[in-house]
C-alpha cells in the first residue's frame, strides 16, 4: 500500500482522527500524500497509521500538513484587511469598555496573519489597545510561529517600508522584532472538537474573529455547530471574517450578514433592552431597508439581518428571471441597472450578483463585472460560471488571477460528470465548460510563456 495512493475513504478517515476533512477536490493529492508518509515511516498497514495517530504528535502534524494547503503569507486577502483597518478597528476601540479589544485569529498557521494584525495595529497607533490571540491544530505550526522568523515568500505582498520597520533581515530569512511578538498569544486549538467559548481559556468576548481557510477542512455538521460556537465567542457588535472559499454561516446562527468590497462579513448585533441594533446601520426591517434614514459606513452598506431573504429564495429567484429574459433580448445596461437595484433588497443572491456582472461584461464594464463575480465566489466558490466569466474579465488586466479563476474551473467541471449541468449558464454542460476554460487557459498562457507560472 505505501507505494500507492490510499482509497479515498481511507484517506477520510486518516483526516477525520486529526480532526479535519478532505475537500472533494484534493482527495486524490492528499491519499497519495498520505501513503507518501507510511513510507517514509516505515508503516504499513493502515490500521497501525491509524492507531499510532492518537499517540505521535509529529505524526499527526504531518498528516495535518498533507490534509490542508499551508499556503499563507503577510497581509493575505488584502481587501479584507483593508476593510480592518478603514471600518472595523475605528469602530471597536472607539466602543471601550475599560478593556483592550480582543482579536482572535483561528487557523492561524505559522502566524502570518496574527502577525499581519499586529502590525496593523501598530501602524494605526493601537498596539496598547488591541491584544491579539491566535490558534492552530498543528503544533510543529505554532512553533515556526513563535519563532517569527520568515522567507521572502512570505512578505511577498508586504510593503518595503514594513519589512524594515518591523523585520531584522539575517541572511535569506526575516525575524520579528519582539514587541510585535509579545502582542501574539499562541495556543493549540481543534476547531473541529474544541468545546467554545471558552472564557477560562481566554477564548470568548472577541471584538474581532478571522477564521480565514479553516472551515473547507470540516464536514457540514461541524461547520453547523462552529458556526453557532464563533457566534457566541463574538462580544456585542463583534465582527466575524471568513474566506471566499470558507462555506456561508448565515443560515446556522443569527448573525448580520453583509457585502463588501472584502467579501462576506458577519456581525453579532448589540443588544439593548431586548432589541437587536446594529452597530452600524441603525435598525433594519425585515425587507432590508432602514426604518429611517440612517448613515452607513461603507462596510455596512449591504448589512441586512437574518430576517433578510437567503440566496436562491422564491423572490429573488423570479426577479432574477426577469433580469435574464433582458439579458437574452440584449437590453444589457437595463438588465444591469435592475440587478443593481434587486441586489439592495436580496444582497444574499448569488444569481443576482452574477447577473450583474454578466450584463456589464456584455457593455464592456470589465472592472465592475470583475467585482459583481467576485461577490458571487465570495457567496459561492463553488460556481463555476462565476469563476469561468472572472476569469474572462481578468484577462487582459491581471492574466495571472485569471489563470488561477480558470483553473478552478477546470478543477471543479472536471470532477463532475461531462453531462451535469452548470448552475447559471443556461444549456452549459461541466464538459463544455471545460473546454471553454481550457480554450481561454491556451490565449493567456502563449503570450505569458511556459515558465510564467
């Protein structure tokens, strides 16, 4: 068995003794990933694997590296830190209770981004305001973590100015400097069996929670329950940020649930006397629309409540038909204007914001149609015809991101059967799609050149 790939099923059950799950689209790369560490271990029955899991930590750190994608480096998702630092830090240090505000960072990795926050933090002259802690299932992790020291590719996307404000360069590598790591409280967490909150391990009353990557590693029941568990370790008006490819919580606990230009955001709304505020935006009704003029931050300008209507409802679902049948008839700028309009009252669909997208695609609005697709993966990465026509519009702008949306076409058409249909593209097979995509791959990759990637 150690020179083969594993079963999948036994793969799943290898992850689910660490603790996580194995997306659909990486079964393959993680069985032969895992056979790879009978191997080398010199194990080779799969029982025996599963035995010594419970008892050898840096066994089960390298199961847990081969499960997840260690992908991760300073100032990730930019837009979402962005949003951090314009909307969500103002906010919560201006709502002092005598306290620092408490950011959490779940999934934290080998601590770029905790990291990322501290900095952040420090630059916006709140070090002595916020205390930052920050979680992860892998030991061996937490350890490169604490060291703080990192390689170029991990400050890829740091300015130079912060490299040297905050880094002592020593050969090919980049430490810290020691204040910011004092900010960053380290501690091993399995979100996946972890009893939250938990108040006497610190672990509740966050202003502020990234749980950014994590939740794609957990199966449906665990992400229900989590999502009540993050929920209830939000302090009043706290804030909660996920990833595109992250699953939707809103249907699993009562959160505020928006739009940015950073993506899905989640809210814990203040309570007072009994009535659910926002913190931002003033009280919403049941339809979405503020009872009285109010003024919304622009992070909040899609807040609405859970009594809003989720994606794909009965409503949003035939107001969706009528802006298509405008799409058919070539009435594109009319089509996009009513998307706009139904968006504010459904800011949840999927479909609504595609359809956007797709008519300003048509009227050659390329930059706008990028965006309205991008809150569609944000709300959905598994629609394919979202990442296929963001794909289309990066093209020219930034080939690369455009390779990758494409990419995950590929990826995600190609594990269906050739005849399935794709959801949002009328008549459009996952076959057809895949030939799409890889037509659209071949005209990026001739003028980039074969070593571009």
């Amino acid at each position: 068995m150690t020179g083969h790939a594993l079963p999948s099923k036994l793969a799943d059950e290898v992850a689910c003794r660490v603790g996580l799950s194995v997306p659909a689209s990486r079964k393959g790369s993680v069985a032969s990933a895992i056979a790879r560490i009978m191997a080398r271990r010199g194990i080779d029955d799969s029982s025996l694997l599963l035995l010594r899991l419970g008892l050898d930590q840096d066994l089960a750190d390298d199961v847990i590296a081969a499960v997840t994608v260690g992908e991760t480096h300073f100032f990730r998702d930019p837009e979402q830190f962005q949003l951090i630092r314009q909307e969500i830090l103002p906010e919560l240090t201006r709502r002092t209770d005598g306290g620092p505000t408490r950011i959490w960072s779940v999934g934290c990795a080998t601590g770029e981004e905790p990291y990322s926050l501290a900095i952040l933090c420090d630059e916006e002259g709140l070090s002595e305001e916020v205390r930052i802690c920050a979680v992860d299932i892998s030991r061996r992790a937490l350890g490169t973590a604490r060291a703080a020291e990192y390689g170029e590719w991990s400050l890829r996307n740091t300015d130079s100015k912060l490299k040297e404000r905050y880094f002592t360069a020593c050969e090919d590598r980049f430490r810290l400097n020691d204040r910011l790591r004092r900010q960053v409280d380290f501690a091993v967490l399995n979100l996946g069996e972890a009893d939250l909150p938990a108040p006497e391990r610190g672990l509740a009353d966050f202003g502020l929670i990234l749980c950014r990557n994590v939740l794609v590693y957990l199966d449906a029941s665990k992400v229900r329950r989590i999502a009540r568990q993050l929920f209830a370790c939000l302090a009043d008006g706290g804030w909660l940020l996920t990833a595109p490819t992250d699953p939707p919580l809103w249907k699993y606990a009562p959160f505020e649930t928006g739009i940015t230009p950073a993506g899905v955001v989640y809210r814990r709304m203040i309570v007072h006397r009994g009535v659910r505020k926002s913190p931002t935006s003033g009280i919403v009704s049941a339809q979405g629309q503020p009872k009285k003029p109010v003024t919304r931050t622009a992070a909040a300008q899609a807040c609405v409540t859970d009594a809003q209507k989720a994606p794909g409802d009965q409503a949003s679902r035939a107001i969706a038909r009528n802006i298509r049948a405008r799409y058919d008839m070539g009435e594109t700028r009319e089509a996009a204007c009513l998307a706009a309009q139904a968006i504010e009252s459904h800011p949840l669909s999927a479909e609504l914001h595609f359809l956007q997208g797709l008519s300003q695609l048509a009227d050659g609005e390329t930059d706008a149609a990028a965006a309205a697709l991008r809150r569609v993966v944000y709300l959905d990465s598994t629609l394919s015809a979202a990442q296929f026509f963001l794909g289309i519009c990066l093209q020219h702008s930034d080939p690369e991101a455009s390779l990758r949306a494409l990419e995950n076409v590929l990826q995600s058409c190609l594990s269906r059967p050739p005849q399935e249909r794709v959801s949002l593209m009328a008549n459009a097979t996952a076959g057809d799609l895949v030939e799409r995509a890889r037509r659209e791959i071949g005209k990026i990759r001739r003028p980039l050149g074969s070593g571009s990637r």
